[in-house]
C-alpha cells in the first residue's frame, strides 16, 4: 500500500504556523472575544480538537511520531496565542514603565520609535538595541494608517504579537535542529511538548519586551552554524552572521552565542588549513570575511552610539539602585546553596523583597514569573511549584547522566545541546554574581538553557526505554515520563 504524501511542504506549514497569531488576533479582536474567560473556553475547545485529531489518528493507526510533533507544535501556538490574547501588555509585563511621552521602559522606547526617532538618552531601557521597538513600531503605525489613528494608544497588543510570533519561530526552529542533529522524531517528542507548553515560554510570547526576538535570534544562529558545520556553504554563514548580527541588534546578550559559533569557526579553519589547499583556506577566509562584514554592523552600531554620545560601555548592563531586590549583603550559603524545600506550600509566588535564593526565584519564576496570580488555587500555585522543582532535578539529573554513562549518543548529539545548556547555564551564575539582584535569577534569563536540558530529558528517556528489560531502568523511565507528564499538564491547566 502506497504512503499518500503530504499536500503541504514543510516550509508552507511553517509559514502558515507563524501567520496563524495574525489571523487570530484579526478575527478575535474583531469579534471582540479577548477577554480571559472567553478566551479559555475557546482555547480548551481548540486544544479538545487537536486531542481529538490526535485520538482519531490514533485509532486509524496514521498518528506517527512526526504527526504528534506537528500537533503538539500546533498546542503550543494554541496556548500562545490564547495566552497574549487575554493578556494585556500591561500584566505581568517586565519593566514597561509609564505609557506616556516622558516613559522610559519599553513602552517609552517604541513610543519614541514610532515618533520617527532613536530614544534621546541611555536611562532605563534605552540603552538597549532598538530591533524588537523597530520591528513593533513599524506595524503599529501600518495598524495606525489602516485605523486613520494619530495616536497608538490601543495598540499595544501589536508588540505582543510580534513577541508571539518570534515564540512561534523559536519552537520550529527547535524542531529544524532536532533534524539536522538527525534526532528521532519519537525522541523529539519530550523537547517538543517540554517548550511548546513551558509557562515561561508562553509568557514570554505574550509580552511587550525583546526576550522572545532574542531568543529567536539565538536558536537561528544555533541552527544556521549547525548548518554550516556540516555544509560549509556561504549561505549558511551569511544565516549566522544575520541571526548573530540581529540578535545583538535586539539584545546585547546575543553575543554570548558566539561563544558555540566562535569554535566551530575556529576547528573547521585549522582543519582546512592542515590541508594545506590554498584554494580552500582562501574560501574559508572570505566566509569568515562576509561574515564579520555582516555581522560587526548590525550587531555593534547602536553600542558604538550609544558610546559615543553617553560614554556607555559596548557590555553595559542597566544597574539598578540597592533596594529591597539587591541580595548582595546576603551570606553565600543564603543565596546559592540553601535551599527551603517546604517554603512552596506557604509562598508559591516569588516575593522579590523577600526570595534571595536563586534556585528558589528560577523555579517560582519560571512557572508565575516575577508576580502572583489572581483567582489561582492556593494548592495549584504550590502543586506547579513542585512538579516544576522535579522537572529541573530530573533535567540536572539527565544532563550528568547522558555526559557520563550514555555512550550510545551520537557525539554532534550529545556534545552540541551540553555545550549551549554549560555556556548559558554559566552565563546566567555569572550575570547573577556580577548583578545580585532577585530580578537577575529570573527564569526568562535561562530560556535557552531549558530548550538545551530538555534534549537531555528526551536522551535519557531513550536510553532508559531501550534498557527497559532492566528494572532500575524501566523503573527510571516511568519517573522520567511521569514528572514530564504532570508538569506538562499542570502547565496547561496553568493557562486555560
């Protein structure tokens, strides 16, 4: 019997899966359904379709693990979209500021683009790269032109949609370097469903900030050097050099990508020129040459600005006063080791003037982020706090054991995802001894690292299951796939 291919490619659905939060927010809006409570309904009642999809798949024998991937990308655009439809940019929103002229928070600073100009000083966020307010301010003034509006006040859902769109392309993205790292579609399942349904993610794609856009830049910059290290071709390093060079342009802390980038470059160089084939050596120095000529500007420009007219260093990180959110006065052991495992039951959310440990702040903010939710159970709050604190020992767990035990890992596999899960891992520890403020140990700082430790969540699942006639190993994979499960659960029913 014939296998009937699919009538969509898979460029055209990923094009379809990145303009479906245009689509929604159009008819949505239109209809005026964006109030929280209606949008639930209709968000379980679109989750309750793909189920049943899935189910009826199932019983026909045609739902394969590359199908349940595709629907679990589309729960995820699901949840998204709901998520930022019933938000406002307003809450739950990081560092904002005043919606008027004089604001100097995120809503300062595409106010200040939409007014056809670059921000006036480097206080608050101004000094950041101005992308993710260009890229906003640009389709608020074509919503403007449409609407006959002078004034954007009303629109501030379109710098949320475009943060929902870049989470959209984060999780295709993901799915495209599972390929390329040729990872079975069964094993692709847990990072999948892991990111398409992670709290902090959803967040993330529904607020009015350049976290989701960075985040974007860097798994394309991850994807496109994985690309080229094993093409070598001009176009995927022109891809590097623009996902590099854009993702500085949005935020700074793009550049620590480099850091995977660098290396490769470096061990692909030495490679060619042991060769000793001139024709070859001269290719790779002009790649090397396109790149910089690409990447430099569009990654340097507004430091080198903002330089020359504050004397702001190209790393500057805005510097908050001592306030009730420094805890560098804290002991040592306070803040990096001791850690309260019965405090989650009595404060499920995290209280910036109080919470100083930072594994605490990481696992409260990753799932509530930075703020309490209103008409959510007591015992809910707590519950997710739990099965989020498991998930990430169970992910610490799965990183030390697929590094030292799995010799079955293919090495691109293995060694790739530990690099970029060390590297923002120590990026992160830093950033937080340098910066010791509870806001610094924030979840949405770590973003990439969870994409990472969830590739070794799915290698141990694997590998357990392939060991399953043993019963410390079967006993393993149904831990594993049981506090994946409840987290993944408890993660939905957190949103609708």
């Amino acid at each position: 019997m014939k296998t009937r291919k699919s009538a969509i490619k898979p460029y055209q659905s990923g094009i379809i899966f990145c303009i479906m939060p245009l689509i929604c927010f159009i008819i949505f809006r239109s209809l005026n359904l964006t109030g929280e409570a209606d949008m639930k309904i209709l968000m379980r009642a679109a989750l309750g379709v793909v189920l049943v999809y899935a189910g009826y798949q199932a019983y026909k024998n045609r739902l394969d693990a590359e199908k349940m991937v595709y629907l679990i990308l589309i729960a995820g655009i699901i949840l998204r979209i709901g998520y930022t439809l019933y938000t406002h940019a307003f809450t739950r929103g990081y560092d904002i500021g005043m919606n008027d002229s004089e604001g100097v928070g995120h809503w300062g600073y595409i106010y200040q683009i939409v007014n056809g100009h670059l921000p006036p000083s480097n206080e608050y966020q101004f000094y950041q790269p101005p992308l993710y307010y260009m890229v906003s301010a640009f389709f608020i003034r074509i919503m403007m032109l449409i609407k006959g509006m002078n004034e954007w006040g009303g629109l501030e859902y379109i710098p949320q949609l475009v943060s929902c769109v870049c989470s959209v392309v984060v999780m295709l993205t993901t799915v495209k370097i599972m390929d390329e790292l040729k990872i079975k579609k069964t094993v692709q399942i847990i990072p999948t469903i892991l990111l398409a349904v992670y709290p902090m993610q959803i967040m993330t794609a529904g607020r009015m900030n350049n976290d989701s856009m960075v985040q974007m830049f860097t798994v394309l910059a991850l994807y496109f050097t994985l690309r080229w290290h094993k093409s070598g071709k001009l176009s995927d390093i022109i891809g590097i050099a623009l996902a590099i060079g854009l993702g500085m342009m949005t935020k700074i802390s793009c550049a620590v990508i480099a850091f995977v980038t660098g290396p490769i470059m470096i061990y692909h160089f030495i490679k060619i020129a042991k060769t000793k084939d001139r024709t070859a050596v001269i290719n790779i120095i002009r790649q090397f040459a396109v790149f910089a000529v690409i990447c430099f500007p569009l990654g340097l420009w507004y430091g080198i600005r903002n330089y020359i007219l504050f004397d702001q260093p190209l790393n500057f990180v805005h510097e908050l006063p001592i306030s009730s959110l420094y805890n560098g006065e804290e002991p040592f052991a306070d803040v990096w080791i001791k850690f309260p495992l019965f405090h989650f039951k009595d404060n499920p959310y995290l209280n910036m003037g109080d919470d100083s440990n930072v594994w605490m702040i990481l696992i409260k903010s990753g799932v509530h982020a930075e703020f309490e939710w209103d008409g959510m159970s007591n015992f809910f709050a707590w519950i997710i706090d739990y099965a989020h604190l498991l998930l990430c020992v169970a992910a610490l767990a799965a990183v030390a054991f697929v590094m030292i035990k799995d010799r079955t890992l293919d090495k691109t596999q293995k060694f790739s995802a530990f690099w970029v899960w060390a590297l923002t891992g120590v990026s992160f520890v830093q950033f937080n001894i340098a910066y010791p403020y509870s806001c610094t140990a924030d979840f949405r700082y770590v973003l990439v690292t969870q994409i990472a430790a969830s590739f070794f969540l799915a290698y141990i699942c694997e590998y357990l299951y392939n060991k399953r006639e043993n019963k410390w190993c079967k006993c393993g994979f149904v831990v594993n796939v049981s506090v994946i499960s409840i987290f993944c659960a408890l993660s939905v029913m957190h949103f609708c």
